[in-house]
C-alpha cells in the first residue's frame, strides 16, 4: 500500500504542474490572442497589420524592460501572491481589451499592461514550482510549465474558428481573461514547510548567488533561442506556402510543428530527471541539433517543410524548461530574482524573431531567414558550453575559497 503522505505530495506536486501549465498559457495568450484574430482586429478597428505587430512587440518590450525588477518583486512577495498579483492583472488587461480596444493605442497600452504582467508571472510560476515539486522532478514540472507557450499558440489558433468566427473576437479575449480568474482561485497555497529567501543573513534582499556576468550570458543564450522561434513560429507556414505546398497543408506544418515542440519539452525534462544530465548540458545539444534542422528548412523546398519541422521544433524548441531549470539550480537563494534576470534575453528575443524575420525575408528571402536561424542557435549552443565552463570554475573556485 502507498504511503499516504508520499501519495499527498505527488497529488500536490501534479496539481502545481498543472495550475502553473494554464497560468503561463494564459500569461501568453493576450499576445498569441492578437497574432490570431489579427485578421478580425485590422477589419473592425480599423488599423494596419504592422501596427498589429508593433503593438505585440509593445508586450514584449515592456516585459523585458520590467522583467529584472518583477523578478525581484515575485521573490518578495512569493510565489502565490506574486502569481495571483500578476494573473489579475492578465485578466484585467485581456477584459479591458475586449471591451475598451477601439484604436492601435489603446490595444498597444493593454497589451502593455499584459506584459507587465507576463514579467510578473514568469517568475511567480517559476518560485512556485521550485517550493512545490521535489528537485528530482523538476525537470519534468518545468517543462509541463513552459509547455504553456507553445500551448497559447495552439489555443490562439482555435479560438479564430470558434470563437472570433462566431460570437466576435472581443469574445475570444474575454474568455482568456475568466480563464486567468480561474487560475487565479485554484493556486495552491504557499508551502508552509518551504521558506521561500527574501533576505539574506545581512538582511538585505535575497540576492542571486551567480555574478551577473554569468547570468547576462544566460541572457544571451535565451535571446538566440528565443530568436529563432519566435522567426520559425512565425515564418514556417508563409515560407511553406511560398516553397509550393498548399495552404491548408502549410497551416498542419505549424500545428504538428507545435505539438511536436511540446512533446519533446515533455521529454527533456523527464530525461533530465532520470538521467540525472545537467540541464545546461542538455541544452546544449538541444541548441545543436535544432541548428541542423534550421539547416534543413535553408534548403527552401517542399519536402524538407514536411520533413525539418521535427528535429527544428523538437529540439530548436525544447529548450525554455531546462534553461529555467539550469538558473534555479544556480541560484537557490533567490530564483525568482534570478530567472528575472535571465528572462529579460528571452523576451527581447520573442520580439526580434519576428521583427527580424521579416526584414530577412523582405531582403532576401525564406532560405537566408533559416541560414540565419541555424545561425544564432549555433553560436547559442557554443555560449551555453562557455556558460557551463564557467559554472564549473566558479564552483571551483568556491571550493578552493571554503577550503
């Protein structure tokens, strides 16, 4: 018979997954939400596909402007009122959107606020599972969490048909904002039996215990693969289409690519967990072969956009959970602060991918745009190998100093 309290903590630790999976989702969706129905928006209100655009990388920028400072707070605060604190305000920025989004002005500064948020959140989801789930599953809970994004994507894509189609977009936004409210009520509380660092013995505020040099390099390795998938996501469907394949068909190479990405971010962290590999390490490889799948699509015709959308999501997207998981092993004084720090790379990075992407495209077309890819999750996976060095003679380092 299974101990009861070993079968609580597994009850526990599933339901933290699963809340914190939904809560990221909905961190995302006001963004995904308006690449969806953009369609929807540029017809009612009005206004052009770039300031569409320019309005989402408004999102972006603000949260990777506040992404330090929301770290920060979330590691004051705590996970649960740090998350709670920022899915009320998702839902407040996606309700108001609905309701008040009569101009590219007003749609930008809510999709502000929803950033702000967003960088609020991401550290929150982040503490919460690092206090929640036992260290030798984190792996595994961490990808469960970053599965959110990708996740969003997906659930902005349904919501044209069945929502934005049928009822109006203003419906699809009010959905995500009771979706967040939800989320909200059903965080699990605060562990009692995990003190969660907000000061250090001096009693200053709890600190990340890597230099920041290290942790701007954490930075620079998310903005390359942020990069690349926020181009790929992006890109993948026009540049199907553009090689001969049909639309409809063009349209499945995004969605198996997504689901894909998902399914091998699921695996990563399990194989983390049981193999006991540092996730740096792993990450590395994931950079790597991503890279060669980015090689693949560079060839630009249509059987490798049937064939590259398995080694390019599945390992050039599989990467946020173990990242996140390699700066919290590093940093247990102060995760949140810590992975703040480190997010501010993979928001800038989410913005530029796009933004980038299409000036590449506009230059020179869909084969130097996936050269370019390959590219920066190269030099991103030579960085991460510069990272784990220096981990390692930090820690060294240490060692010698307690001696």
């Amino acid at each position: 018979m299974q101990d009861p309290s070993i079968a609580s903590t597994a009850i526990r630790e599933r339901r933290a997954w699963m809340i914190v999976a939904v809560g990221t989702m909905c961190s995302a969706l006001p963004v995904f939400l308006t690449g969806a129905v953009g369609v929807q928006l540029r017809d009612d209100l009005d206004i052009t596909a770039t300031a569409i655009g320019l309005s989402m990388g408004v999102s972006f920028a603000v949260a990777a402007l506040l992404s330090a400072p929301m770290g920060r707070l979330a590691q004051r605060l705590g996970p649960q009122r740090g998350f709670r604190a920022g899915l009320a305000t998702t839902a407040s920025a996606v309700v108001a959107i609905s309701m008040f989004a009569d101009s590219v002005l007003a749609l930008a500064l809510l999709l502000a606020v929803a950033g702000a948020a967003n960088a609020l959140n991401q550290p929150s989801a982040n503490l919460l599972l690092a206090s929640h789930v036992d260290p030798q599953r984190l792996g595994f809970a961490f990808a469960v969490k970053q599965s959110g994004m990708p996740a969003a994507a997906l659930v902005g894509g349904v919501a044209v048909p069945a929502v934005a189609l049928t009822v109006g977009w203003e419906w699809a936004y009010a959905g995500a904002g009771v979706l967040a409210l939800v989320v909200m009520v059903l965080l699990p509380p605060d562990r009692a039996d995990v003190a969660i660092p907000t000061r250090s013995s001096s009693g200053k505020a709890a600190r990340p215990d890597m230099r920041t040099s290290l942790l701007a390099l954490y930075a620079a390795v998310g903005f390359l693969g942020a990069m690349h998938a926020g181009a790929m996501v992006g890109f993948i469907t026009s540049g199907a289409e553009e090689s001969g394949i049909s639309p409809g068909v063009a349209g499945l190479v995004l969605s198996f690519g997504s689901a894909t990405g998902i399914a091998s971010r699921l695996y990563q962290g399990w194989r983390v967990d049981k193999s006991g590999m540092l996730p740096i390490q792993r990450l590395i490889l994931l950079y790597f072969v991503g890279g060669l799948g980015a090689l693949v699509l560079a060839v630009d015709v249509p059987i490798t956009y049937l064939l590259a959308p398995i080694p390019a999501f599945a390992f050039g997207w599989a990467w946020p959970g173990l990242f996140n998981l390699s700066v919290i092993r590093n940093n247990p004084s102060a995760p949140g602060a810590a992975t703040g720090i480190t997010q501010i790379g993979v928001f800038i990075g989410a913005a530029a991918g796009p933004a980038l992407g299409g000036v590449i495209v506009d230059a020179g077309g869909y084969r130097w745009l996936w050269l370019t890819g390959a590219a920066a999750l190269f030099v991103g996976s030579a960085l991460a190998a510069l990272l784990r060095r220096e981990i390692r003679a930090s820690r060294l380092d240490s060692e010698r100093v307690a001696r």
